[in-house]
C-alpha cells in the first residue's frame, strides 16, 4: 500500500491507537519479550505514529536507545512530535533500505508491520546489521495467518452493511496473502537466523476497539479497497456501530523471536 495513504492517516493513527486493545497490548508484550535480553540500542521498523512500542520500550529504561523508522514521512513527523523521549530517533525509510552500520544494532522489531516489508531484502539488511546474537521480534494478526479462527460475526456485519449500500462484497477476510506459521520460521531461518521463541498471544477485542481501528484511513482502504476511502470510512463504521454491544473476540498474535547467528 502506498506509503501516501498511511502518512495522511498519521494523525488519526497516533489517536486510535492508544485506545486499540491489540495494538497496546501487543507493543506491551514485544517489551516484555526483549526485556529478557540484553539489548540497549533497538530499531523499530513500521514504528507508526502512536509511539506505542516506543514507549513500551523506554519507560523506565533510561539506558536504552530506540530509532523509530517507517516509510510514511507522516507517520514519522507525528511520532517525532508527540514524544517525551531524548533517548528517542526517528527517520523516514523503507524496511527494504534501511541502513545501519554493520553489527551496530541490538535488536530490530516490527509490531503489526512484518506483513508490508519484502521479507528476501528486508532479512538480509537486518541480519548485516544486527550484532552478532542480536535479536529480531515480529508479529503477525490472525489476518495475516493460515487457518487461524476468524471473527466471522465481524465480517458478517461489513458483508450486510456493503449489500445495503449496494456495494460488491468484501473480497478477502485479512490479507489476502496468508502465512503459516512454519513457512515464516522457514523463511527466518534462511537468512542464517536461529528461531529461539515462537509465541501465540490472545488479545481480547471488543466492538470499540473496531470502530476505532476503522477509523484509520489506511486500514479502511486497506479493508475495502475496491471502494472510495469515503465510502469505505462509511461502510465500516456503520457496519461495526451494528455489532451487538457484548460483542468480544479472542485475537490471535504470532510473535517470532530470532537470533542473529
């Protein structure tokens, strides 16, 4: 997806976040998963604009250092903006690109972002630049995933609310390239990685935090491409207001944990 897009929904990103249940969760669990290991320099790759890993990250780990990088030059004015850390970079750039001196870096991460990267140029950049057992953490949704649960009762609800309008039905559930769990561990250790953890989390999700996400003009595009970011805006938020108000689902989140071998 255009890196356009996602830098006009900078501001709206940085806003819904904070009240996304998956998305706070997630960046909270990435930090508890690096907290186990020695790392003190940290590139978060996709960083977004909410700071939300960011934060995870260096609260209270004055010692540390974090440069925060995405494609999106909006997302990064945004994140650089509404951030209280010295100890804190940011830059614009694609994953495919990035550049960092050979064995200089800790730890890379990518929260809710692997899935845009080229995995054949992203791998082999990080690996060059990450310190001999320096760490790499991602994640991927339920959506990005072979045969995981989907929250049929959610996209029941975008299905009727598109029918209503008179719009052509959803084309996928999720990306529409999926991934199993042993192909991404595959691909990992290809590039000379050593898999260490593999983890699946369940974030509950509530009717809130979908209308939140929705609002997001990137995700709504994302979601329903084959219509106007108006009308896609549109279709979401009154499809998700529709949701009964019990309405929960058990999100699945794969994290993969590497080593730089």
């Amino acid at each position: 997806m255009s890196s356009c897009i996602w830098s006009d929904s900078a501001i709206q990103y940085a806003k819904s976040a904070k009240s996304i249940s998956f998305y706070k969760d997630t960046a909270r669990f990435s930090a508890e998963i690096i907290g186990k290991y020695d790392y003190n320099h940290f590139v978060d790759l996709g960083c977004g604009s909410s700071n939300l890993v960011l934060d995870a990250l260096l609260n209270f780990h004055p010692n540390r250092k974090v440069t925060c990088v995405d494609a999106a030059k909006g997302m990064v004015a945004v994140a650089k903006h509404n951030s209280l850390h010295t100890n804190a970079e940011f830059m614009s750039g694609f994953s495919e690109s990035i550049h960092f001196a050979p064995n200089s870096i800790c730890c890379f991460l990518a929260n809710s972002a692997f899935w845009m990267f080229d995995f054949d140029k992203t791998l082999p950049l990080i690996k060059s630049q990450l310190k001999q057992r320096g760490g790499l953490l991602i994640n991927f949704s339920e959506w990005d995933l072979q045969g995981a649960v989907q929250d049929e009762l959610r996209y029941v609800a975008i299905d009727q609310q598109l029918d209503l309008l008179g719009f052509e039905q959803k084309k996928h559930k999720g990306t529409p390239k999926k991934y199993c769990k042993d192909h991404l561990i595959q691909i990992i250790e290809q590039y000379g990685f050593t898999v260490s953890e593999v983890i699946t989390k369940t974030v509950t999700v509530t009717k809130r935090d979908w209308i939140e996400f929705y609002k997001i003009p990137a995700i709504a595009k994302k979601s329903l491409p084959h219509l106007s970011l108006s009308d896609a805006l549109t279709t979401l938020n009154l499809a998700m207001n529709k949701l009964p108000e019990s309405y929960t689902h058990q999100m699945k989140w794969l994290f993969i944990k590497a080593v730089n071998m």
